[in-house]
C-alpha cells in the first residue's frame, strides 16, 4: 500500500513538471514577430484616395499605374511631348 | 518590376524643401521629425550643391542587421519598412544609419526617446492598408492608392525621382543625355569611386 501510494506521488510530481512547461509562454523578444503586412497591389479598398485607373489586386495593372505616373509625372522631356 | 529607389538630381534641386514640407503634410509628421531634410554642401559659396535626403531603402540595410528586436522587413518592392509594436526605441538603427533617417518622436512609451520613425516611401507599415490605425501609425499609404512618394510627386524642379528603380534610371539617363553633364550622383563617388581614382 505505501509503495503504491509513494509511486503515486512519483508519477504526479513527475507529470506536473513534465506538464509545467506546456504553458509557458514565449519570452523571446520577437515572439509575436512582425504583424503580416499586405501588398500594396492589393489597395486601400474603397478610400476616397485611391488613385482610379488600375484594378486592385492586380499586380500588373498596380505595376503599369506606377510606371505611366512615373513617366508622366517626373520624367518632364517626355511630359512635354519633346523629342528623347 | 525592380526595385523602389529615389534619386536625387543635385544639378536641379534648389533647396526649396518642398519635399520636406510635403512629406510633413502628408503624414502628418509631429513636431521634431523630419522624416526628410534637405542637405546642402558649400551653402552660399557660388556652386552649391543641395541633395535631399531620407531613408534609402538600402538592399543590405544597416539597421536592419542591428535592430536587436527585429522591428524591420522588406517588402517585394524592396522598401524597408519597421513594426512600431515591436519597436523598443532602443536607437541602435540610428546609430547604423549612414542617412541619419532613423526618428524619435519625443512623445510616445519611451519618454524623450519614443518608437522609431522614419520615410516609409510612402508604403505605410503593417496595418490594414488605408486604416487609421495605419495612417496614425506610419502615415498615408500612397503605393496602395496607387501614387507615387508625396516628396518626389511634388518636387517643383523634379530633382528628387522616386518610383521604380528601372523607371527612375531610365528617367535620369534621358535628363543626363539632354543637358550633356552631372552624371554623378551626389555620393556616387564616395560610395563607388570616381573614374580618377580607379584610374590611379
């Protein structure tokens, strides 16, 4: 009876601290990490800022808006219709 | 698509800071962090130069490899943007930084010091794309509206390019060819060497 009760005690203890381990909680600093960040293609939904002309989460048609403002905006020989 | 890069014509820019205040408007930057500055070389001597400067994007960037919280990530475009739940305020970026882009707003949870703040090319940070948690966070998200960096949109000489990093070659190469001289991009000498001293 007392050798059964001590294994008893044995296997309990043995399992809370097998166990305590289970709910411990991350402490690295970086354990929520960097939240996930979208891709700009995918846009701003329906912000009265958003630029139109180009299909949101179409990362070809996001591609073509930025290169056609770029051109038109800064590239000034092109804007004023010189000749390259 | 290549890379997101700006480029500063120093043949073109006038000091005029217009890049800064724009930026400042945009996001509504707090008092104490500029996000961009105008630097200018040899001021009031006749051939000043004047470069505008902010966060470059670097491909290998510094404060990325000392950030001891790993605030930092790229995007695909290749923009260096920080998670300001992460960030400690430690400062060790701004020492990394050879641009001085790192920012400490002097509010925030870390007294005098705050969370890091710095040019975001206009890509927000890693909130919800055109939320106010994101705008109060990281300011306006322009890439997402579909628009280009609000500096380099509203510069009034066009000296200051941002966009893709083909694009923007392509467009310095045309303004290089027509006007015949200033190839040399502030700093290109120093960060690869001139033709003078590969020659010697």
């Amino acid at each position: 009876m007392m050798k059964t009760t001590t294994m008893f005690r044995l296997l309990t203890m043995t399992a809370v601290l097998g166990l305590a381990a289970c709910g411990e909680q991350p402490q690295d600093m970086t354990g929520g990490g960097v939240k996930q960040d979208d891709a700009p293609f995918q846009g701003v939904g329906g912000s009265q800022y958003a630029q139109a002309g180009w299909k949101a989460g179409d990362k070809g048609s996001w591609e073509q808006q930025l290169k056609s403002r770029a051109q038109y905006g800064q590239n000034d020989y092109t804007r004023m219709g010189a000749k390259p | 698509m290549a890379r997101m890069k700006f480029i500063c014509d120093a043949e073109r820019c006038i000091e005029c800071n217009g890049c800064v205040t724009a930026c400042k408007n945009e996001h509504e930057v707090p008092w104490g962090v500029n996000r961009r500055r105008v630097v200018t070389l040899n001021d009031g001597v006749p051939g000043e130069k004047s470069i505008s400067v902010a966060c470059m994007h670097c491909s290998d960037a510094p404060c990325m490899a000392v950030c001891p919280v790993n605030c930092f990530y790229r995007t695909d475009e290749g923009v260096v943007l920080h998670d300001k739940d992460v960030c400690i305020g430690c400062g060790y970026c701004s020492y990394a930084c050879p641009f001085g882009a790192p920012q400490f707003p002097s509010e925030g949870t870390f007294g005098v010091r705050g969370k890091m703040d710095k040019c975001t090319f206009c890509a927000g940070g890693p909130e919800e794309h055109g939320s106010q948690d994101e705008f109060e966070k990281y300011g306006r998200n322009r890439l997402a509206e579909g628009k280009l960096p609000a500096c380099a949109e509203m510069c009034s000489t066009k000296a200051l390019i941002a966009g893709d990093g083909d694009v923007v070659a392509d467009i310095f190469r045309t303004r290089v060819l027509r006007r015949g001289k200033g190839a040399e991009v502030w700093g290109w000498g120093t960060a690869y060497g001139t033709a003078q001293e590969k020659k010697s």
